[in-house]
C-alpha cells in the first residue's frame, strides 16, 4: 500500500455537451458523451493535472439502457486510456481531443 499527502485537488462539475462557442448539443447521446469526455479532459489538462489522476467520475444519463447499449464502449476506451499505468497519458493518443 501506497499513501501519498496529497497537497492539491481538484474539483470539477457538471462538464456537459456543451461546444466551446457555449451552445448545447442536441446530438445523439454518444455524440454528447463524446464531448463531454472532451471538455472533462480539457479542464483537468488546463488545471495541470492528468485524466489519470482523477479519483471519482460520475456519469447521469437520460437512458441507463441506450448508455450501455450505445456508449459504454467509449466510455470504457476513455477510461482504460485515462488510467493506463504502462503508458503515460497522452490527450492526442485518448482519441477524443
């Protein structure tokens, strides 16, 4: 076990699909996950911390059921690439920025 003082966090809510002109997107819900995903990445980055770095994520979604059926997948590539211990994060590599 592992126990590091951590001096610094990072708070960070409600990153939605949102467009960086403000504007809401009215995409499929992939789409709109896929955003997300990319702002999120985008705010952690800009704050000097890396996606694998985030301890806690929570996803809402309108449909648990399309989310499984249509997202997940991307949702997990996004997840196993953020938290990849063999490799050092790269947001060109994430394949969402």
């Amino acid at each position: 076990m592992e126990v590091k003082i951590v001096e610094n966090a990072l708070y960070v809510s409600s990153q939605a699909a949102v467009h960086g002109d403000g504007t809401s997107s009215n995409a499929d819900m992939r789409t709109q996950l896929k955003l997300a995903i990319q702002n999120l990445e985008k705010v952690v980055i800009q704050a000097g911390c890396e996606p694998k770095n985030i301890v806690r994520l929570t996803v809402y979604t309108t449909s648990s059921d399309e989310f499984i059926k249509n997202c997940f997948d991307l949702f997990q590539d996004f997840i196993a690439k953020a938290w990849n211990e063999t490799n050092r994060y790269s947001p060109s590599s994430s394949g969402f920025m």
